[in-house]
C-alpha cells in the first residue's frame, strides 16, 4: 500500500519523538572523527510546508513541535534540535528525518534515504537538491526510488561500517511489523555493530489486531540478542476509542549515555507539549560494553 503521506502528520508528537531519538545517534556518531553511513528507509518528502492542504487539515504540528517554540533548552540534545528545526519553523517548514539528517551529517559522512511512494520521491530530490554532490558539504546524501527494507538489506553492511539506521513505516498493513524485525534480523547478522532506531505507533483498542503488533514487534527485537531500550511519549490516556495516543522507538546498540540524553530531552519536550504528555523509558537487554 502506498497510500501514506507523512505531510498529514508532520511535526506532530511522534515527530518530536522520533526525531529527538534519530539526531541523539547521529550526534553521539559525531563524537569520533572517523566518517560513518545512515539508512532511512521511509524518508518521505525530506520536508513539509506547514500551510500545505495537507499538514493544515488536522494542524498535529500544534499539538507537536509547535508547543516547543518558546521553550530555551536546557539539555544539548533538545538545543541541536531546536537549533536545526526553529529557523525552518520561521519559514514555515518542519524537517522530515532526512532533513534532519542531512543538517546534521558532515562532510565525510553519507546516507542513504529510499522512498518508494511515487509521489513523494519526486518531492524528496526538490527538497534535498541543496545538499547534492555539487554542494560544498553534505555531498555523499544518495537518495533511492525503492522498497526502503529491501534496501536497506541490499546495501548493507557499508564501508565504512559504522552508522545508523532509521526504520519507520507507517504500519498501514500488519505485515510490516514482522517485516521490519525479519528486515533486522538479516541486517545485524551481518552488519553487528550498527546503531538501530525504530519508530512505532500506540494504539488503543479500536485499531484491534494492531493494537497489540508493536508491542509484539519491540519484544522481537529485543530476543535478537544486541543491548536495546524502548522509549515511549504518550499524550493521551489509553482509552478503547483514544486512537493513536502515542508512540515509541525502539533503540538497538545505543551509545553510552544516549538514554540519559534522550530522557532529558524528552522530559524538557513533555513540559511543553501539554500536563498529559508523558515519557518512559525502559532497558530491553542491557550488557556492559
């Protein structure tokens, strides 16, 4: 199904989430000079204007991002962040995680982002034009018009071998949560030092069968044996008809200290996003490195 379109949704709370999560790898990766390689296998339109038809329809940036704009971080996670997404706010725009990423990356650094939506892969060379080969920094951002799980199994591991990977379906089908842990099962078998962030949606009881899926999925990884956590923002009770009232990412192979960045990040966000938003985070398999 290639129905999704991510502008629906941009800059919402799982926005906030996911991204905090996504720049805390790529930042802790920046700690040694060596170069390293991302994945993002759903990457979307790289960007979204705010006042598109289809990001004002339900306006979840308010409810997002939006309630984060006057807040002075105290925390280095939240203050990359903010430094990256307040001056596209400003114009309008709220970076996808391939905008994200490629403002955050170095020179040295490359990434590889798959789209397979027809639409949307179009939108995605306009929006990363700027950072292409000819640009001064940021030219290894490759861009791939392909299933993003095949992809990614078909490019890795990567020389270097050191990076990250971001997976984040929009889970329309319930196939897609098995795929995505038989997906990593294959990738870490060969490449077993990589960093993983897997986004996830909570869902109450009014989606049925799905509701269940994610969890099951989070505790399928966790069984592939490599030190992870989950970490979740919820903004809603989970009530029967609350819908999606949250969502987490499951971290496989995280830095030392990325939990502790992340909490405190996310604990600043929770202040600002509203008295119901609330974040956990809970070790899955933890071994001293």
């Amino acid at each position: 199904m290639l129905s999704y379109r991510h502008a629906f949704h941009a800059g919402n709370h799982a926005d906030v989430l996911k991204h905090l999560a996504w720049l805390g790898v790529i930042s802790h990766l920046k700690r040694k000079t060596k170069p390293f390689v991302l994945f993002d296998t759903h990457a979307g339109a790289g960007q979204y204007a705010l006042d598109s038809e289809q990001a004002m329809l339900n306006r979840e940036y308010d409810s997002g991002i939006a309630r984060l704009d006057d807040v002075e971080p105290a925390s280095a996670l939240l203050s990359d962040y903010m430094a990256i997404v307040q001056p596209m706010m400003e114009a309008g725009i709220y970076p996808g995680s391939p905008g994200l990423a490629a403002r955050a990356m170095r020179a040295q650094d490359a990434a590889h982002m798959m789209e397979l939506h027809p639409a949307e892969f179009p939108a995605l060379q306009s929006n990363l034009a700027s950072f292409g080969s000819s640009h001064g920094q940021n030219g290894s951002i490759h861009l791939h018009h392909r299933d993003g799980l095949e992809g990614l199994i078909a490019m890795t591991p990567p020389t270097p071998n050191r990076g990250a990977i971001l997976i984040d379906p929009p889970y329309e089908v319930k196939d897609e949560y098995g795929q995505v842990k038989t997906t990593l099962t294959t990738v870490l078998q060969r490449w077993q030092n990589a960093q993983a962030v897997v986004w996830y949606p909570l869902l109450s009881e009014r989606a049925k069968e799905k509701a269940g899926l994610c969890q099951e999925m989070v505790q399928d990884i966790a069984k592939l044996g490599k030190n992870c956590f989950k970490a979740e923002l919820t903004v809603t009770e989970n009530t029967p008809d609350a819908g999606m009232y949250g969502s987490g990412v499951c971290i496989i192979n995280p830095a030392w200290q990325l939990d502790e960045h992340l909490t405190q990040a996310m604990k600043e966000a929770c202040l600002a996003i509203g008295p119901d938003a609330r974040f956990s985070l809970q070790w899955l398999k933890q071994e001293a490195s």
